[in-house]
C-alpha cells in the first residue's frame, strides 16, 4: 500500500470514496478522432479539502509519432519503451472511481479519455478554467495565467505531472475561498466500486 491509501493496481483496495482526482494527459494531437492518442498521463488524488493524497504519472506510449516535440517534449526515444495506455487502465481507474475528476481545460482531457475502456467511471467532473471567473481576477484564463494571478508557482508547462500539480493548487485556492462541490461528491461517492480491468499491466515509465 502507498502512503496514500491507494495500492497498486491489482491489490484488493480500491480508491478511498469521496474526495477529488486531478488529471492532466499530453497527447500527440488534439483529435482522438483522427487517430491522436495520449502519450503522458499525470493523476493527483485529493481529499474532501484539497489535501493531496496519491499522485501517479506515466509516459504513455502512442503507438504513432509524439506529435508537437516542441510543446510538450516527448520524443519518440522517450515513449519507445514505455506502456501502452490499455497497460496502465488499473492505475487511472482506481484513482477516478468514486471521484470528482478535475482538470483545467477539462473538455480536452475528456476527448482522450471518454474513447479508453472502462470510461464509464467518469461521472462528475470541474474544470479549474470555467470555474476560474468565480475565484480568479478577469484577465486570461489559461492555467499559466490564473496560477500567476493567485500566486501559485508553475514551471515546466505542458508536462503532465507539473500540470496536474499547478491545477491541484488552483483548485486550493478556490476551496480555500469557500467554493464547494459536495453534492458533485456524494454522486461520484455512488459509482460502482473499481474492479481491475483483466487486461495486462505494466508499471508505470516516469519522464
């Protein structure tokens, strides 16, 4: 077991219910539809209050080109020997069942992962951008931008793991001025308990 209450992808514990789970994905292109695959995955899990209690992250190989290079910094060297996505599916799972998924921008990341099997655990979901005007002066509203504005450090853009970090503290920040999400909490509380997917699985290949 983690120090986080989770296990390892296969072991008998699943996710604790009720809390928040941030997710970032970098992928080749912005299109499922037109073959575009994720090629890194970054998921922070996050208690009722915001306080951190997993984070997981994975090179994700695309079985294609890498796509932007100079954006996100994935070469194809980098994902050569890393996991399928399909052979990392038990540890993204068990993290999001029974959670609020949160993300900025979280209509991108949903196109990737709505097409993975099993997506049926996404059920409730915020997006740090739309909630942004409620919590955050008026100027632009990319996650660069709003971490700045509330005094949040953020570096390393566009690697999933510093993303899913930067919006795990924006996400802070709006808890910590009042906004709350418990009836989102208790529906994603009633989703069916995480059961492993069958399909083997790797460990996981950091950047």
């Amino acid at each position: 077991m983690t120090s986080s209450g989770l296990e390892p992808a296969g072991g008998a514990r699943v996710a604790a219910r009720q809390g928040y789970v941030v997710v970032d994905v970098e992928t080749t292109g912005f299109s499922p539809a037109k073959g575009d695959q994720i090629c890194e995955i970054a998921l922070i899990s996050l208690d009722t209050d915001g306080s951190t209690v997993d984070e997981w992250h994975s090179l994700i190989n695309p079985r294609r080109g890498t796509g932007a290079v100079h954006v996100h910094g994935i070469t194809q060297a980098m994902v050569a020997g890393a996991p399928v996505i399909e052979e990392v599916l038990d540890e993204v799972w068990q993290r999001i069942a029974g959670r609020v998924l949160v993300a900025h921008n979280i209509s991108f990341d949903l196109r990737f992962l709505k097409i993975l099997p099993g997506s049926h655990w996404l059920t409730e979901t915020l997006c740090t951008q739309r909630l942004a005007p409620e919590a955050v002066s008026d100027g632009k509203w990319t996650l660069g931008a709003c971490c700045e504005r509330v005094g949040i450090p953020f570096s390393n853009a566009h690697a999933a793991l510093a993303d899913a970090q930067a919006t795990a503290e924006l996400f802070r920040f709006y808890l910590g001025r009042g906004l709350s999400w418990q009836s989102e909490l208790d529906r994603a509380a009633q989703a069916p308990e995480w059961r492993p997917s069958g399909l083997p699985q790797r460990q996981a290949r950091p950047r």
